[in-house]
C-alpha cells in the first residue's frame, strides 16, 4: 500500500478583492459620517433626512466586512464566460477613450446647452462609439429619452436639471 502525502497547493490571494472592500468600508464610512452631520427635519416628517445615508453607508460598510471575509475564507470571482465575449482580447483603449470624450463633452455643455440637447447627444455619440451608425434614429431616441428625463426630473420630483437654451420652451 503506497501513501502519498497531501498536495497542498499555495492558496492564491485576491488582493484587488481587499482593496475592493476596504473602498467600500471607506465610502460607507464617509457616508454615515456625512449622514450625521445633517439637520433633523419637521417633527412632522416620518423619515429625517439622515436616514438615507444612514441605510446606505451601513450596507456599504456590512458589504465591505463580508467581501473581506469572503476574500479571507479563499473566495475568488471567477471570469465570465459570456457568449460573445472573447475573453482572450485585451481592453480596446479607443473605445473606452471615445466614451470619454463623449462624457467630457456632455459635462462641459450641459450648462449651456441643458439636459435636453446633451442627452440627446449622449445617447448618439455612445450609440455610434458602440458601432451603430443610424445617427437620425439614435439622436431621436436620445432626443425622447433625454426629454422624458428632464420632465421626470423637474416636474415629478421637483429636481431641476440644466434647460440650457432651451429654458422657457421646455
């Protein structure tokens, strides 16, 4: 009878996943903290207004401590077999530059532009970033998309959001 000792193979670390939850417990931290720091409401109010951050910060942190303890125990993702992903491809830095750019663009003429032309244009500059080339469907899309938001944003919730040019028309 042959016995053969154990193979112990070294147990690989994820050090991107304690980084990844030590992030998380830094923002769940500054968010509790933030949360504190804001004034109670009305008496009439059922909920103050630190209780939103509160919950979050709180589920951030208990997400952080369970990611470490998982990342602890030898836990570690596993890669994504999607059906057209080519896992063997590396990041494709011009796409990524694009979409870049398109958001830079958006954040420098939202103000003088407004929500309703740049989202439009978002919306279509992502889609042709992404490969599609029917630019006058896109920028309809983007145009409905971009328009529903604002009114759902300034008439239904009360939250203003930049008209740009377009104020007193919208």
């Amino acid at each position: 009878m042959s016995t053969t000792a154990p193979t112990t193979e070294p147990r690989l670390v994820d050090k991107a996943q304690y980084g990844l939850a030590a992030f998380l417990v830094l923002v769940g931290g500054y968010v509790v903290y933030d949360g504190s720091t804001l004034e109670n409401g009305f008496n009439d109010q059922h909920v103050q207004p630190w209780a939103l951050p509160y919950t979050v910060g709180g589920a951030l942190l208990l997400l952080g401590v369970l990611l470490a303890i998982a990342t602890a125990r030898g836990d570690r993702p596993e890669a994504e077999e999607g059906e057209d992903v080519d896992l063997t491809q590396g990041t494709d830095l011009r796409t990524i530059g694009l979409l870049v750019a398109v958001l830079v663009a958006n954040m420098l003429l939202i103000d003088f532009l407004g929500w309703a032309i740049t989202g439009a244009l978002l919306f279509a500059g992502t889609t042709y970033v992404l490969g599609s080339r029917t630019w006058v469907r896109n920028l309809a899309i983007g145009a409905a998309l971009s328009v529903g938001t604002w009114y759902g944003f300034y008439v239904a919730l009360g939250l203003p959001i930049p008209a740009g040019i377009l104020d007193g028309v919208l």
